[in-house]
C-alpha cells in the first residue's frame, strides 16, 4: 500500500537526510553535501537501473530511490557490519526498490540487468575488473560515478575508465560547514572527495 | 496528460541538468554542483510550498519540480531578462507547478501562500525586508536557504537571520573541475558558494 | 657569536618549519602551509617593527625573524600557558629579535615601538580595541594581517577595519594534503583560515 | 655595493611579492600564495643550492633569493619568452644570486653543482627524465617540491617520484580572494594548485 510509504514523507526530506540518520560508522557514510553533487551527476531519471556498487550504509541507495520511485536499485555490498546497516537503514527509510545484494564485486555483479547508471562508492581492491565487468554491461548513454577519497583511486580510477574508452571528469568537492549551536561558528572542512564521471565516447 | 511530460524524462535527468541546458547570463546560474547541495539542504518533501525569490534562470525551481510533482513552487523575479529565462526555460523543461511571479520581493511574496521552504538566490538590495517576511510567513519546521557569494551577503544573512530567531549553518561548497576532452585534465576552480541553512528555533 | 646561531641553520628550514616542531597545543598553532601565505602577506622587509599580537605558539614571530635579522619583532601573549610555549620556542630556534611581551592587547601595546607591520593571531575578546589601537600607531604604508578561523571574526574584523579608513583583502585558504607513510594516500583537509590583509585608504 | 641593492628593499617585500609586479603572462606565474607554501616546502636555509626547473616568469627564483642570500640558485628555462620575463624579472628586483640557465631540462641541468632543492614548475613533456636526472644529482637530505595544475601531472609526478624511491607528501592549495576596490567583496577562486614534497627515504 501507498501508505505505508507516506508517513516517512512528512519525516525525512527526499535528499538532503542528515547523515546522523543513517546507521554507519563516521568514516563509511557518503556525507549529505557530497552525496547531493554525486546523486546530481548521476543524472537520474524515474524509470533506471543503478547498480551501488559498495553500498557501504546504503545512504546513495536510499536517496536515489527517492528520486526514482520506478526504478531499479541495487546496492551491492560484501562486509558484513555494511550489510547490516543497509538493512536497518532501508528499513528504517521504508525504501521499496533497492534490492541489497551480498556478495563481492565484480562477480556479484554477474546476476543483475543491465545498468544504465552505476554509482561505485568501494570496490574492495577490484576496481579494474568491476570496470571491466561495468564495461561489458552498462546501457548505451550510461553514467559511472565513482567516489575518490584517496589520490590512488583518483588516479586509478580515471586511468582504468579511460583506458576502457570512457571520457571522464572529476569533480573536487571541498566543503567546509560552520559548527552549530557553538557561542561562535568556526569552518570546520570535511575531507575532499572526487566525484568522478564517466560516460562512453567523446562527448 | 501525463504522456506529455514523460518524453522530457528521457533527455534530462531530475537534478543534475548541465548548465549548458539552461538560458540564462553565465554569471548568473546556480551551478550543477551547488543546485544539488542547494536542494539537499532545502530538505524537500513532496508535496510542500516552495518559494524560489531572485529566482535568476528558474534553475532551482525546475529541479525542485521534479523532487515534487505535487508541491507548489513560486519563483519570484523582478528582472525582465531573468523572467524572459525562466519562461523559456520552463517550458524547456516542461515544468508543471512552477508559478512565475513577477515582481520584487519582498512585497510580491504577499500574494502566495505560507511558504515551508524559501530559498533566497537573490535579494536585489533587500534582504532585511525579505527576510523579515519570510519570518512572518514561513510554516512551523521551515527551512530557508540563502546562496551567498560575496563576503557583505554571507555576513548580513547570517546577521539578520539569526536576528529573527533563526539558527544558521553556512556551508562553504568549493568545486573544482577537470576541463574535458583536453589533452590534459586541468583543474578549473568555480567562485566559491556559501550555502546558509537556517531553521526556527535552537536544534 | 655568530655560530652560535649557524647550527640551527642547518637544521631547520627558515620558513615552513614542521608544526611538530613547536611546543604548541594542537589548535593553537598556525599551520605551516597558512604561517608561509601569512608571512608573505605581511610584505616584511628586513628591518621593520613587527607586532605579532596574540603570538601563541610564536610560530609566526619566529619565522618573521628569520627573514627579518635586522628587524624587531614583539610577540605580545597574556596566556600563561602560551608564554611557556613561546618562551621553549624561542629557545629552541635560537631566536635573537623577538622580544616576548607579556600581557593583554591592546594595553600591552602602549610601550612598543610604533609598527610597520601587525599580524593578529588572537584578540582575547578585544578585536576592536586592538584595531583602534592598531590604527593609531600603524605607520604610513604599514600593513596589517589578521588570521581569522570563525565566520564572527572574519565579519567582524574585516567591519571594523573598513570602519577605521583600512582597505580590507580576505583570502581564504583551504589545504588538504595526502597523510605521508599509509599504504593509500588520502587526502585529508585542514579546517579553512581566512587571511585578511589591510593597509591605510583605497589602493 | 651592497647599496644598489638597498633600495628595493624600501619597496618590495622579501616574499609575497604582488602578481603584477613581475613581468609574465597571466596563466604562467605561481601566484603569491601558492609560491609563499612552496618556498615554505623547499626548506630552504641560507647556502643552499637551488635549482628552479622550468622557471617561467623567475618569481620563485626571485623569492628565494631573499630568503638566500648566501644561497646558489639556479634559474633553468628553454621558452624565448620565458627567459625574456626572467631577464626583465631578475633586473627589476635586482637579484644577484640568480643564475640564468638557458635550456632544455634534463640536458641543462648537467652543467649545475648538485642540488640540495629542486623546484619543479614545468617539465616540458620530460617529467620523468628529469625527476630521473634530479635523483642522480639530489643531496643526502635534499628536497623536491613539484607543482601541478593537472590531474596528468599530480598522477604522473607521485608515480614517478615514488618509483625512484621518494617519499611523497601533494598538498592541494585553493585559495579565494575578494576582489579589492568594488562596491560588495566578491570571492573569487584561484584555480587548485597540487605542491606536491618529496624527499628520499621513508621518513
């Protein structure tokens, strides 16, 4: 029914959900600002199939199912602490249409439809072959995000897709918030994450 | 009919529309990457009032319409070129419940309805004034987010809005961007955006 | 002597000495990366009267008077615990020509040579005291930076020295940098310091 | 005479020298902040031996020439233009320590005494033949800082270095400024600098 969706509705925005919401530990979660740039690259339509590739809370995969409500999410994850918090979390966020798959990428990959959009947030030291396996796979105008917080998986990762015919841009995203409720407000930085895009051919 | 917004839905995405895409003066656009931290921040639900004042190109009222096919958005401009934009670039995108308002705010906002989100792009010199409105008129549990990109704006928003009882985070977003299909990937910095988020009350 | 300040040469760099260097507490010091845009915002020339009030650690003073021999340098600090500091600082880089002086600005400020350049570290609640007082016995073509960590500082100090006849610059400087010796390299950010540099009517 | 070299100290700062001041071309100086951090890597004391590869307009070569006055630097450019800049450049700040070295690294630098710092501004497409070069050559203890404005040249440049054995430290400058002078204080960006440190050995 419907309305077993709703209340949550009148609770929780549609992006933007602050990442205390989420069941995580502080070092996993894709944090709101950085998670709204990732979401806006993927360019999501109503109707796609996103791989999540690394789920980790399952916070890019509750999210885009609210932007989708008729599409397909699945939110591929191998650890187990991360499978539990995507369980307590799309619970909590009544999320519908993400299907959490256990297991590891790329061979975890292998049982699902083709993705016109995938978002890799880990690849647990296979990123070259979960490229190759989302080269073989993704939809003609496809979209791969990838989150790079380390210069390795910066470099690794725009090498690899482009290697693999993908034309690719990163975005560095630096965001620095005022503390609340604090009798002054100083800039506190998060750390700085490369959104990655990649789509196929020469745009 | 619903077949007539749908075709649209295959060429563009719901948040994440190219800048290019959009008619409108460079200098003028919300940029992809601030739009997405804007909309995160603006906590949207389905089915809420939006106003959009200084609503510039009508950027952040298009993709507020796709986050909420059943809210009701207003975007308030007073400028003949940005209200020249904003009409090309609703229809564009097919955009269903963004009214146009033409006008200056903060008197133009008497005519709508309570507001439970406003997001203040631009204040043409009268930002007290609009925010002493939107005080007045903002719903229980509101949220207001203001774009600054200059030092006075950052400083008065904070300023005045923590003087009518709100609580304020600012968020300073820096993005920067490889330039595609170069030979080499150079970093491209954007002008710095504040993003300030500001709710009734102590949280 | 002489040598007795050669060997320190040949061990520490005369600017963009390691923070680890100094005995500080890990807030107080002014990091490496924004000590080196700080000096070279200052414009020091070799033999100007520097004040370096709210000295800390006196990082900054220490590092000034390695490019200033000639030059006279007054580190002015009230904080118990930060004298300490100062004074094993001072020892430890063998430093000749900052003098430490002890008490609160801008009172402490009576009996110093009038200066060519000021550095603000801190204000202890008195910024524009300090700012008046500053102003009063600043030199033609002086030149005055002021580090500033919260966004009520960067308001306040930029208004009163405008308030005051200065031509204000505010330089925001974000670092990140890679954590040397992990296995990745991940980039790790350092909260934002806004410089702001002043200097006597409109240039 | 040590007096034809007083002067200019009266009206430039020893570092932080303005942008506008030297003679260049817009896109290829090292802006003010961003050589006030790399001095501050290359550790420099007074009789060292510096080699300025790719040395654009000379602003670093110049800068370090105040901190050095007992110093070797080392100047090496291949670019008509370049080396036009750099005369013009090394005349007005009346730099004495300041070796032109016409040429193309790595050949040129064989001529050089060993370096103890190694600032890399440019390559030429020889990044690695010069890293390679500059290895052979290095002083126990000695440091290289490496500036790139690409993603090619912060991969290529740690990946190199740390093949030939360095330890490597990229620090990611992004630096906003308002714009003096106008009516509101607009921050603008500069474009991210990577200052990439290396040094031998784990450390």
């Amino acid at each position: 029914l419907i309305r077993t969706y709703a209340p949550n509705l009148t609770h929780y925005p549609l992006i933007g959900i602050d990442d205390e919401e989420f069941q995580t530990s502080k070092k996993l979660i894709t944090k709101q600002e950085v998670r709204a740039v990732t979401l806006a690259k993927l360019q999501l339509q109503d109707d796609l199939v996103l791989w999540d590739v690394g789920a980790g809370s399952g916070s890019v995969s509750i999210e885009a199912s609210n932007l989708m409500p008729n599409g397909r999410i699945f939110a591929v994850e191998q650890n187990a602490q991360c499978l539990a918090f995507i369980r307590e979390n799309l619970k909590k966020f009544t999320t519908r249409n993400v299907k959490l798959v256990e297991g590891e990428a790329p061979d975890a990959l292998d049982e699902l439809p083709d993705p016109d959009r995938v978002f890799i947030g880990g690849s647990g030291g296979h990123l070259e072959e979960i490229i190759i396996a989302v080269d073989g796979r993704l939809k003609p105008e496809g979209v791969v995000v990838l989150n790079a917080v380390t210069l390795d998986t910066l470099t690794k990762s725009v090498e690899f897709l482009e290697d693999h015919g993908f034309t690719t841009e990163a975005a560095c995203v630096n965001i620095a918030k005022t503390r609340n409720l604090t009798e002054y407000k100083m800039f506190e930085a998060q750390n700085p994450v490369y959104v990655i895009t990649a789509r196929k051919g020469n745009e």
